[in-house]
C-alpha cells in the first residue's frame, strides 16, 4: 500500500499526482536506483607459450623438401633430318666404293701370252704370234688404264719389226667392255731378234669403262722383218 509522501492519504499506487493534494509522486514512484560496483581494471591473462611443435621428419635424400622442387621445363626436340642424312652418307659409301674400284686400283696380275677376247692368233704369223711373251700390270689412274712393268719376250726365231698389242677390259661376268691396239717396237726402232726382251715403262691405253674389273693385254699380230 503507497502513502502521499506530503500529505500522508493512501494511494492506490500507480497514481501520479495525489488525489488530495496534488503531490507529484512520479519520483517517488522511481525505483532506487542500485549503485553499480566499479568494474576491477583490466589485467591482462599471463602468457602461456605454446607447446614447441616436433620436429619434422627427414625426406629420403631423392625427395626435394616442400616448396624446392625443381620445375622441369620441356625443352624442345630437335628437328633431325635423319632420313636425308642417311641417303647423303649411303650416297657418299657408294662413290667411296666406284672410286676405289676405277682409280688408282693396282691389279699386278699379269698376262702373260693372252688371246684378247678369247679368239685364238691366226694367218700365215699364227705360228710366231703365239711364240710372243707379254707381261704387264694394270692399274686405273685418274680414270685412265695405265699399263706399267712391260715386258716382251721374242721367243720365235725371226726378228720381228714391230708387234700389235690388244688390250681387252673386261667386267666381273667376263663381257668384253672395250679394246685397245697399240704398236710395239723397239726403243730405238730396230727389230728385235729373236729371242730378245723388251721393256717399257708407263703406257696410258685410254680410259676406264664403267664396270671394269679385269684388263687383259696379249699380241694379236707381227710384222717379221723382210
């Protein structure tokens, strides 16, 4: 029960003023007010490091550790020209080989009394042709067939003026390629005797046909003195 403050008459308790005296009881009517305790100052918490963390475990020595592994670029492939460089190096064996065979080839085979291409010596001389020793060597030198080491043996008995020398090349199936006829007398232009031998040097018979293999030399024919 609420009392006027002033005037002391009984109030319902939600009035404002006093019915009687007309007391402003809207402060009356205001609850105490409650004192708020002053709050404490503020102290800060007590540092706590934090627990150390392991160490960390050791990478096998092929691992890179995190954050250092090598970026590889892809480099690009080199263009090879392999297929023309192997038609230049076959092309290059080829020639090696076709030169060997054509120049500068010693063949010290000699040939002694041949029948150029195979058809035995006949006439009236047939007799003294085939009495004729020829030895030779044959080699190619820039492309050419020189005869070099020649020898003549007269072995009939007459003297003779002059002799025809056929020479015959020849490939590897035994075809008959090419001829040559080249007159022989003695180095001074007499005859030679019977039984006598003639030397020569160097003779250059012209050049190498292609697919050459074999030169074979021999005395075809006889010119007796008179």
């Amino acid at each position: 029960m609420a009392f006027c403050p002033k005037c002391g008459t009984q109030l319902a308790g939600n009035e404002q003023f006093c019915v009687k005296c007309g007391n402003d009881l809207s402060a009356s009517h205001a609850p105490a007010s409650t004192p708020v305790a002053a709050a404490p100052p503020y102290a800060p918490p007590p540092f706590v490091p934090p627990p150390a963390a392991p160490p960390p475990a050791g990478y096998p020595p092929y691992y890179p550790a995190p954050g250092q592994i090598p970026i590889i670029m892809p480099q690009e492939v080199p263009k090879h020209h392999g297929g023309a460089w192997w038609v230049i190096i076959i092309a290059a064996v080829l020639f090696g080989l076709w030169w060997i065979g054509t120049h500068d080839q010693p063949n010290t085979t000699p040939t002694p009394t041949p029948t150029p291409g195979g058809a035995p010596a006949g006439g009236p001389n047939a007799a003294t042709i085939a009495q004729q020793v020829y030895t030779t060597q044959w080699s190619v030198v820039n492309g050419d067939v020189q005869l070099s080491n020649q020898k003549w043996v007269n072995q009939s008995n007459v003297s003779i003026q002059s002799a025809d020398l056929e020479c015959d090349q020849y490939d590897q199936s035994g075809a008959d390629l090419a001829q040559k006829h080249v007159q022989l007398t003695d180095q001074t232009g007499a005859a030679v005797k019977a039984g006598d031998t003639e030397q020569f040097g160097n003779l250059d018979i012209g050049a190498a046909v292609q697919g050459l293999t074999k030169v074979n030399c021999g005395i075809v024919g006889v010119t007796p003195t008179q």
